[in-house]
C-alpha cells in the first residue's frame, strides 16, 4: 500500500469540495422543488466554479511540492518557465 500522499493545501481542498457538495445536495432539492430554471442555473454555476476552484488549488499545490521535488530548489532567476506553466494551468 502506497503512502498518503498529502499536501498542506488539501484540508482547505477537502473543505471546499464539502461546500460544494453540500451546495450541490441544495440543488437537487431546488430541483425536486420546482424551482425556475434559472435558479437552478446559476446554482450549478457556483457549484461548478467552487469545484474547478479547489481543483485549481490542488493542481498548483502539486506543482509546487512535486516539481519542486523533482527538480529541486530552482533559484528565482530561473523559475520562469515553471511558474509559466503553473500560470497556465488555470486554463485546465
């Protein structure tokens, strides 16, 4: 069995991705309610942006641990190409 593989941000993740879950529960209840399509709408809008949010967070918090390690301490002057493509990850 392999180790946990943990991050400093994935407590703030994981409470995230519980907001949106619960935020999500709250739509399919709008749902069964007969809410207008509208409400619905926007609500899965924000439950979609509060998941691509903590997606985004753990994508840049493994660049940043993982490449780091793998790479190694990189001095400043240098870090353009890998805080290029961290910047480029928000269009995943």
């Amino acid at each position: 069995m392999a180790e946990p593989h943990l991050h400093p941000s994935h407590p703030e993740v994981v409470k995230r991705l519980k907001r949106a879950s619960g935020h999500l529960l709250g739509v399919i209840e709008m749902i069964e309610a007969g809410r207008s399509c509208l409400d619905l709408a926007q609500q899965l809008h924000a439950v979609e942006a509060a998941i691509a949010n903590a997606k985004r967070m753990l994508i840049h918090d493994h660049l940043e641990h993982c490449l780091d390690h793998v790479v190694g301490t990189v001095p400043k002057s240098d870090r353009g190409p890998i805080e290029e493509f961290k910047a480029i990850t928000k269009y995943l």
